[in-house]
C-alpha cells in the first residue's frame, strides 16, 4: 500500500482495490454455483459491518499511511485484537479465558515494544496515529458485529457483499476527491497494485471471514498479530530498514502469542478425536 500510495491518490487506490476484488469474488461465487442473494431482513446488518470492515478500515488506514510509515502503520492498526477482545466481551459473551488473556498480553506486548522507540515520531503525527488506530477499532468493531449478527450467506458471497456495498462510498469518494487522469505508474506501482487486489483484497478477505465463521473472534483477531511484524520486516526489506533486537523480540512474542491460543485448542481437538 505503501508503495502504489506514493502514485496514486487514496480514493482512487482503494476503489480500484474494491472494485476489481468485489467483481472477481462475484466471479467466484458465480462459478462455484453459491448463492449470491441475501435474505431480504438481513440486508440492514450486511450493510452495517461493510461499512466497518471495508469502508471505514480501508480509508482511515489508507490515509494513516500516508503519514506514517509503513511498518509504524502496520503496528497501530494491529492493535485490532485489544478491541475485539474488549468487544467481544459484552456484545458475544465470550468469556475472556487466561490462554486468551495471556495471548493478548503477549501480542501486545510485542506490538508495544516495537513502538518502544516511536513514542516521539507518533507525538509529531498524531492525526497519522489515530487513523491507524481508528482503522482498528473499525476493523475490530465489524469484526465482532458480524459474529453478533450473522448473514446467512456462504462466505464468497458474504465477502462480495461486503466488498461491493462497502466499497460504493470509496468509489464515490474517488470521483469527488480525486479528479483527473492518473499518470502512468513504475513497475513497483503497478506491481504493488496487483498484489493488493488479488491478494490483499480478494483471497485475504475471503480467508479472513472463513476464519471468522469458523472461530470465536478473540481466537482469530490473536491470529493477525503475526502482521505486524510480517510488515515491519517487509518494510526493511523493501525501503531499506535494518532490524534491531526490538524487531526480534516482538517476533518471538507474537509467535508466543499465536502458540498460546492455537496450538492448545488443536491438541484439545485432538485428543475429542
């Protein structure tokens, strides 16, 4: 995002991402035979946690990019896991185990030691800071409400709904907010583009609200605490960054984290076998 955000205005970036993912999971839906249309009283909730999920993730977190950097961004929005816990509380009843109170401690506890060194450069940013963590809250606030109020709709469906009412107000916000031609973008841009929509957008959306059906939404959000650290290491690798033992650590942490509420559930799964 980083990358095609240095060439093309953030409307217009993400209602391409929008667009071109809503119209390939339709596709998809499509040609596996699943059935597109949602139930007639569930379209208010459908369009509710679009607007969360899609709409208000993909531009708060857009515009935080551009003033903030790439791995700092990725360490802010990710702070999403706290506010599915806090929600998933009095909205799901879900009860805040010890393995998933530790989890959370351990994730954040990484994400907060990479910040460690940072406090300064988000003090000289703040409004960058809000909207990555107003991205998360979004993200997170969607996230919950979706497993409160369900879509009866397989999950490729569900996806390009979402994606589609979600990303009609981008769309909208492109033609309004950037007007003119786009000039002819780098490789790197066009590169970065692709990966966003096919990747990013279309089989990371879809992946995402699989999880979500299929697991409590502390369990899944603890699972996205390995993207931060995916994103700071990305962001070294493609803007030049070197890794200090703070990079390291959080690592560690993470995966701790991940460890903490995955594999125990796999072995209780297991041993029911």
């Amino acid at each position: 995002m980083k990358l095609v955000l240095g060439e093309i205005p953030v409307w217009t970036f993400r209602s391409l991402c929008v667009a071109a993912s809503a119209a390939g999971i339709f596709a998809v839906a499509r040609i596996g035979g699943q059935r597109l249309a949602p139930p007639r009283a569930h379209w208010p909730r459908l369009m509710g946690v679009s607007l969360f999920n899609v709409t208000a993730w993909n531009i708060l977190i857009a515009y935080g990019l551009t003033l903030l950097p790439a791995g700092r961004s990725a360490i802010l929005a990710y702070t999403m896991p706290l506010w599915v816990a806090l929600l998933s509380v009095p909205l799901l009843r879900e009860p805040l185990t010890p393995r998933r109170l530790m989890g959370l401690v351990l994730g954040i506890g990484g994400m907060l030691l990479l910040l460690s060194d940072e406090w300064a450069s988000v003090r000289a940013a703040p409004v960058g800071a809000l909207l990555a963590v107003g991205a998360a809250m979004s993200w997170a606030a969607g996230t919950v409400l979706m497993k409160r109020f369900p879509t009866d709709l397989p999950t490729v469906s569900l996806t390009a709904w979402q994606l589609l009412l979600g990303g009609l107000p981008i769309v909208i916000g492109a033609f309004l907010f950037d007007p003119g031609k786009l000039a002819p973008l780098s490789w790197q841009a066009s590169a970065a583009l692709a990966y966003n929509i096919v990747i990013a957008s279309i089989i990371c959306y879809w992946a995402w609200f699989k999880i979500v059906e299929r697991a409590s939404v502390t369990a899944s959000s603890l699972g996205t605490l390995a993207i931060p650290v995916v994103g700071v290491f990305s962001s070294m690798l493609v803007l030049g960054e070197r890794p200090d033992w703070r990079e390291y650590l959080a690592l560690l942490l993470v995966l701790a984290a991940i460890t903490t509420v995955i594999v125990p559930a796999r072995s209780g799964a297991a041993m029911r076998t």
